[in-house]
C-alpha cells in the first residue's frame, strides 16, 4: 500500500507540474480564417508545392533561349625571330544556329503548358489542404466542446460524492454507496486523462499543418457547422467535371504531351548553322597576300532521325495522359456519389440531434438525482442517469463533428467550398 501511495503521490506531482507550465503559457483564441492563413504562410508541405511553379515558370523562361552562335578569332603569332618570315594570318568566323521545324515553337508550347499543369496541381494540392485544415479544425472544436462537458460531468460526480459522504455521515445510506461513487469518480477521471492524451495528439497535428509549435496555449473559436447549404447534386457535379483542380491538371498534361510529341517529330529533323567569315593572309614576301568575306551553310547529317524511339515513346506518354484524364474524370464522379450520398445520412442524423434531447436528458438527470436526496431511487439509478447525460452530450457533438466532416468532404471532391464556421 504505501509503494502505490507513493506512486499516486509522483503522479500528482507529475500532473500539477504540467498544468503549472500549461498555465504559464498565454491563451490566444483562434478562428478558422485566422488559422487557415497561417496554413497558407507556413505550411511545409504548400511551401514545396510552390516550389514546382517556380521551376516551371524558371523551366518556360529557360525554353525561349535561342541557342548561342559560336565566334572564332584566329590572331597572327607573335613578331618573334623563329617566325619573321612566315606569313601573318587573321581569321574571323561566326556560326549561327539556327533551329528549323518548329522545334523552339512546341518547346516553349510544352514548357508553358507544364506551367499551367503546375499551377493547376498547386490548386489540387489546396483544395486538400483546405479539407485537411477544415477537417481538423472541426476535431479541435469537437474535442474542445467534449472535454468541457466531460469537466462538467466530472464535477457533478464529485457534487454527489460529497453528497454520498454527507449522507453516510449521519447514518442515511451504507459506505458501500460512498465507495462505489468514489470507484466512479476515479474510472470517469480516467477517462477525461485519456481524452486529454488524444487532444495533445490532435494539437500535433495542428501544430504540423500550421507549419511550426505555437508559443500560445491555442484555443479554436467558432461553432461546428451545422445548417444544410441549399445544393444541388447535378450543378455540383457538372461543375466538379468542368473545373476541379486535378481535372484541369490531367488536361494541361495532354496538352503538355501533344507539344512535347510535337518537339520529339521535329527533333528528328536537321538544323542548320549559317557561317560568316573574314580572313586575312600575308603571302611569303615578295608575294602579294590576300584578304576574304566569305559566307556558307552547315548541314549536320543526322542520321539519328531514323531512330523513332524517343518520337514513339512521347506518343505513348500522349496516350497515358489521356487514359488518366479518363481515370480522373471517374474518380470525380465516384468522389461525388460518395460523398453526397454520406452527406444526405449525415443530415438525417443531424436532424435526430437537436438541443431538446440535450434538454430532456439533464431534466432526467435532475429529477433522478432529486429523488436520490429523498431516499426514492438507487445510487445506481443516479449513476446510469449521469452516464446517459454524459452519452448524449458526446453523440450530440460526434454528430455535428461527422456532419461538417461530411460537408467538407463534399466541398473537397466538387471542388466548392461549401461550409462556413
């Protein structure tokens, strides 16, 4: 006995302590919008995301390069004695590039295409990011509400313990009511531990999407949505197939594919380089030199065109990209079948759930724990009494949390926000 006294001592030490550091920590409420906006400057993940538009937009300014021409300067040795009689030469020449068939055209087509893919999963990635953020804030919420009620039930069972010590005192009920109270007591405290634990892991994930631990005891303001948007499943859906974010991302993809397939058919093709020269030449005295402008054209012999390879292999990219618009567009319309069909039975729960079963059970509550006081019911009667209360407070606030988690869902896969906290 004494060896677990001294363990429940450490323990309350351990438990004091965290809740004096937690004190010191200063309160800063938080709203949705006031959170989502620091998702959107911190977040890691969106930061990266980011990162690809700048490459494609740094990928479309490197593809509208012309290539560089090529100088080249032959000077006369210097007047040495071993060379005083050799003829003292001077030779310009410059090459010119010049890129035939299209080919800077469908780069720079690609390479803006890419940068509207770009920006197009940019968008993608936001529109789950936003779910992510909206998702999360209703748990916090949620978990908010559901620690303050469990505090409260916690409260109350500690009010009839000290009236069960009340009532064993003068004699009115045995000890065993105090004890199995106080069992109660202890079991509930329990719990409201464990509902702590799983809200610290919750604030991590918090903590994660706003891209670094906050100094501030954070504290989420708002109510969980709980009205029913006037919607309609066609208008969601037709707009979803015509814009969501990933659908457009699957069609700059193609567009992407065409051009580069483009590019790899010209590839196969020769450029030419155009020559202009100067070249100057002493003769061996006596005998005149002479001077040149002269001006040609190079034709590479690429044999390496015959190889289709590469122009086969962008084609069948080509294809891919399409088959994916298709699986896109199919995972659109069964995202949306779900998710409102989820919808719809969360919005008959919801309607089931109303302030008045709230009201009903406390009244219940009450009227149990009055008789209890005038000797008319059981101990075990009030405990049940207490545990329903305690019940339909959680299934009230799971829910409302499951029915804005269920808009929120629809919002992510038709690609409109829908929910307002």
């Amino acid at each position: 006995m004494a060896f677990r006294k001294k363990i429940f001592t450490s323990f309350l030490l351990i438990m004091i302590a965290t809740n004096g550091i937690l004190a010191q920590r200063p309160v800063r409420e938080v709203s949705f919008d006031d959170f989502f906006q620091t998702v959107l400057t911190n977040n890691l993940e969106l930061i990266i995301e980011r990162y690809e538009v700048s490459i494609a937009e740094a990928a479309l300014a490197a593809a509208r390069v012309f290539e560089d021409p090529e100088l080249e300067m032959i000077f006369p040795v210097f007047d040495e004695d071993e060379f005083s009689g050799f003829p003292r030469n001077i030779e310009f020449e410059l090459e010119v590039p010049i890129e035939l068939f299209g080919k800077r055209r469908n780069r720079i087509r690609q390479a803006r295409a890419e940068k509207f893919a770009a920006e197009a999963g940019l968008d993608d990635f936001l529109r789950y990011l936003r779910a992510d953020a909206a998702t999360t804030y209703i748990e916090v919420l949620s978990n908010q509400l559901m620690m303050e009620r469990m505090n409260l039930n916690l409260e109350q069972l500690n009010q009839l313990l000290e009236v069960n010590q009340a009532l064993f005192e003068v004699g009115e009920i045995g000890e065993i009511d105090v004890l199995q109270t106080r069992v109660e007591v202890r079991l509930f405290q329990s719990e409201l531990v464990d509902a702590k634990m799983e809200f610290s892991e919750l604030m991590g994930e918090v903590y994660f999407l706003m891209g670094g631990v906050s100094q501030d005891s954070l504290v989420f303001t708002g109510d969980i949505p709980s009205m029913s948007p006037v919607i309609s499943f066609e208008q969601l859906r037709e707009r979803a197939l015509e814009q969501r974010s990933d659908i457009l991302l699957a069609r700059r993809n193609i567009e992407a594919s065409e051009f580069a397939m483009r590019l790899a058919r010209s590839e196969r093709l020769p450029d030419i380089s155009l020559i202009f020269g100067y070249h100057n030449e002493e003769a061996v005295r006596p005998g005149p030199g002479f001077a040149a402008v002269y001006a040609g054209l190079i034709i590479p012999l690429q044999f390496s065109g015959f190889n289709s390879g590469e122009f086969r292999m962008s084609k069948v990219e080509l294809e891919q990209a399409k088959t994916e618009l298709q699986a896109v567009t199919l995972d659109v319309e069964a995202g949306m079948i779900s998710a409102w069909e989820k919808f719809q039975l969360m919005l008959q729960k919801r309607i089931l759930f109303t302030e008045t079963i709230l009201e009903d059970a406390e009244r219940v509550r009450d009227a149990i724990v009055f008789s209890y006081k005038q000797g008319d019911v059981s101990l075990l009667e009030v405990l049940e009494a207490q545990s329903t209360l305690n019940e339909v407070f959680m299934s009230y606030y799971e829910t409302l949390s499951r029915f804005a988690a269920a808009l929120v869902d629809l919002s992510r896969e038709s690609g409109e926000w829908l929910i307002e906290f």
